[in-house]
C-alpha cells in the first residue's frame, strides 16, 4: 500500500487529488495539508511513501518545505512530486534540485497522475522524462560548470558515468540494462552506487547533476 500526504493551498485541488487517489486499491491518501508548514508536519507525523506538493502555498512555499523533508533522515523514503500550473517553470526546478522527484501539471488526467504515484514510489524512472529532462536542461545550464571540471564525476567509475549518461536521458533501469547488456540487478547496483557517492537522494537529482556537470550537454536551440 503506497501512503500519501496531498498539500495545496487550494481546499477544490486538494480534496479533488485525495478523492481519485483515495479511490485506488493499492493507495491510501494519510493526511493533506493546506500549506508548507503543515506539509512538513504531516511528513514528520505520518512518513509517507509519496507526497503530492503544490509549489507556490502561504507561509512556508513548496520549494522549503521541500527542502526541510528531503533534509529529514527520518523521511528519506519519502518522495516528493511538486505539483504546477506551468511546465518548464524555474521554481519547478529548484525543487528538484532541492530533493523532488518529479512534477505533474495540476491538471493532469487522473490515470497519468495514479501512474506518476506508482512510478515514483518504486523509484526505477522518471515521471514524463522527456519533459523533466528539458525543464533539468533549460535551467540547469546556467549554473553548469565547464565540462570535465567538477569534481563530483572524479569518484565516479566509467560505468558508472554510463548509467549516469543514460539516467540523465530518462530511460529506466529496464531500458538502461537493454542497452547496456547487463541485467536490471545490476544497474540497480549502479544507481545506488551513482545516488551515493553523488549525494543524490533520486534519479532527478542524478540528471541534474549529469547536466551541471555537463556529463551529458544541453541541446542547441
């Protein structure tokens, strides 16, 4: 059973997150919150598998409260989808960076948003890769450091930066082992390896990291 906190400012989003997740066989909605500071709360009282966070909330925002969960060692089995009105959204972005592992629009159809749950609760993908890849590629690039420069790939086996290259394109850890002929214990192995030595809490902050880095380099527009 995959528990579930849901925090938005707005009382119609929120209830209407709680009715279809609450409606499914395998999830359970625990507790929701109506901004960051509550949402922390809950985290801290009821340590969910996923929490569904509304970025832009009064007093403590999505981005903080973010922040103050990822940063919990109580809660590093919690996971964390920001939830947006925009797409590529700057704000969207710190969040992953500040620990989220993915976002969704707030008006995503109800079978996608079940799916993102799910996907990341079992932490082997990506929710929507190709768009989580350009939003990571379209902020990220500013703060990149010249290629082959940082230190953070020093520890990192050539393997290693393989998996890494192939996380950062959004492919799962099936697809990863398919190209890379080896099996998905094994890549498995990889990404817990690449999570810590990189200091990483999950595969959106290793794409991140794969593009500050620039491991792998933002496409020409």
């Amino acid at each position: 059973m995959i528990s579930i906190v849901v925090a938005d400012d707005q009382t119609l989003v929120r209830r209407g997150f709680v009715s279809i997740l609450d409606s499914i066989a395998d999830m359970t909605v625990v507790a929701d919150a109506a901004d960051g500071g509550q949402a922390v709360a809950a985290a801290r009282r009821r340590r969910p598998d996923v929490m569904l966070m509304d970025v832009q909330m009064p007093g403590i925002d999505g981005i903080e409260a973010t922040r103050r969960i990822t940063a919990d060692p109580n809660l590093h089995r919690t996971r964390i989808i920001i939830l947006t009105t925009f797409d590529l959204d700057e704000y969207v972005h710190d969040a992953l960076r500040a620990g989220a592992s993915g976002f969704l629009l707030k008006d995503t159809l109800p079978d996608d948003l079940i799916r993102a749950v799910r996907v990341v609760a079992a932490g082997d993908a990506l929710i929507a890769p190709s768009i989580t890849r350009r939003l990571i590629e379209q902020f990220s690039v500013t703060s990149a450091t010249p290629a082959g420069s940082d230190e953070r790939l020093s520890a990192l086996t050539q393997r290693e930066r393989e998996v890494l290259q192939l996380v950062a394109q959004g492919l799962s850890n099936h697809e990863i082992a398919d190209t890379l002929h080896l099996g998905t214990a094994t890549i498995k192995t990889h990404i817990g390896r690449l999570l810590m030595k990189l200091v990483a809490r999950d595969r959106a902050q290793l794409v991140v990291t794969a593009y500050e880095t620039r491991l792998v380099e933002p496409k020409p527009r």
